[in-house]
C-alpha cells in the first residue's frame, strides 16, 4: 500500500459514494485496489462525501439560510448531503448547475428522505418548502405570472374561480414562524418548538415584487387550490359537502378572498356554459 493508492480511493470514495457502501459490505474489494480495509475510516469518508457536497450548495446560504442553520442546530447536515451525495451517484445524476435546480433539487431528496414522525426531521421539511416557496416565487420572471386584473364579477355558483398571481401552498406540522423565531436564539431549543398544524399560502401577486405569506383556513387553502385550476364556485361548494346551491357562508368567506385580492371570480365564457 502507497500513499498513491489511498489517494485514489479516497478521491473515488468521495466522487462515488455506492464505493463506500460496496467497500462496507466487501472489504476484501479494498485489498485488490492495494488498500488495508483497516487503514481507512468508511463512516468518516461518508461524512466527507456530504461535507463536499454541502459546500457544493454555498451558492443557497443566503436564501436558505435559517434551513441550513437548523441543519447545523439539529445535527442533520453531514447525514442528509451524505445521503443525497449516494442518492445523486445511485441515480446516476450530476448536481444541478444553477442555484434554482439544486434548491428544486434538494427539496424534492428532503421530500424522500425525511421521516415526518421525527420532529428535527418534520422541522427541516417545514422550513425548507417555507425557505423554498419565498425563493422561487422571488426568481420568477414578470411575463411567466398571471397579468394583474381587476375583479369583474362575484363569487356566484356559476363563476370561475382564479388566483390573481402565483402561489405555493403547503400544509406544515409547525408554523414557520415559530421555527425562525427558535433560530434566532444562541443555542436553539428545537425540542421547545411545539406542533402546530398550518396551512400556508406564498402569494405572489402580479403587480407586485414582493412574495406575501398568508396563513388560510381549511376553507382558504381549499378555494386557493380550486382557484389554481379551472372550477367553477359550486364546484368547490360541491367538494366541500355542502351542495351546488352555495351556502351564504361560502360566499362570504369567498368574498372575503377577493377582497384580499388572492381570488378573482370570472363570468363564465359561452364554452364553459355548455
């Protein structure tokens, strides 16, 4: 064994993860590339492969940055990189090249990985889609979001239903406020952080260049996700159990939307009628 050889282990230990895995399982695979299965430290070059990994995704710190420090806080960033580093190699995938993939990217590996019965776990999913949805709603360019129009018609049963803007909802087990506001302490108290279900809308309206958090009610988060897709009002009056007709309830809460400017309400056009 020379100090050649190691180096070449190392170096494709690090670059291919599932060698680790294999090496792990096969030691005798170490000894014919001339290395002493004894002399090297697996777990460690594991954790390497992630460090090197994570330090690939710099360019993320600043929009991300309390997603990497609850990371850190709870003791997650070498073991997450670490598997999605062997997750990238087992696919066969190289990194994305641009800051936006890789955020895309790495929520998708989170989304996989996590185990939602693990609170540091359910914690780190939270923040990230949270972190995530303020992100891309920041890069998107003016001409892919919906042009600004005024509110032309009520939320009758026969009206369409349509979000003014782009938005990203997501239904969480902790407020995100309430992680961040846990961040900010010197030493963070994850464990003090209590579950708290929310369902969370990231607004981005289209006359607008700041992204809007507004936290919805059953009810909101139903109709915003109605509004993303082509319904009428007794549609989402319908789903929700409380027949076509649409109760007065339903169309004050409705109005209440429009008035926040999150839903607009659309006569319908001869076609949809049909």
């Amino acid at each position: 064994m020379n100090a050649a050889q190691v180096h070449a282990v190392l170096a494709r230990g690090v670059s291919d993860p599932r060698r680790l895995n294999e090496w792990a399982s096969n030691p005798q695979a170490l000894r014919t590339l001339g290395v002493d299965p004894a002399s090297l430290d697996l777990v460690a070059l594991r954790g390497f492969a992630g460090l090197a990994l994570k330090v690939r995704h710099n360019g993320l710190r600043g929009a991300f940055l309390h997603s990497f420090r609850l990371l850190h806080a709870a003791g997650l960033e070498i073991e997450v990189f670490a598997d999605y580093a062997l997750a990238l190699a087992t696919a066969g995938e190289a990194l994305a090249s641009t800051d936006t993939a890789r955020a895309r990217a790495l929520i998708a590996f989170v989304q996989r990985w996590h185990d939602p019965g693990l609170t540091t776990h359910s914690l780190l999913w939270d923040l990230l889609r949270h972190e995530g949805a303020l992100f891309e709603l920041a890069q998107l360019p003016a001409e892919t979001r919906t042009p600004a129009t005024r509110p032309h018609a009520r939320p009758t049963p026969r009206a369409m239903m349509r979000v003014r803007g782009t938005v990203r909802l997501h239904e969480m087990q902790h407020k995100p406020s309430d992680i961040l506001l846990a961040l900010r302490q010197r030493e963070p108290d994850l464990t003090a952080i209590a579950p708290a279900a929310s369902a969370m809308c990231y607004w981005r309206p289209p006359d607008e260049a700041a992204v809007r958090i507004v936290e919805l009610d059953a009810f909101g988060f139903a109709a915003v996700q109605a509004g993303q897709g082509q319904h009428r009002v007794a549609e989402l009056s319908m789903a929700l159990g409380l027949g076509s007709r649409v109760p007065d309830m339903v169309r004050t809460l409705l109005e209440q939307l429009q008035e926040l400017g999150l839903l607009v309400f659309e006569r319908p056009t001869r076609s949809t009628t049909q």
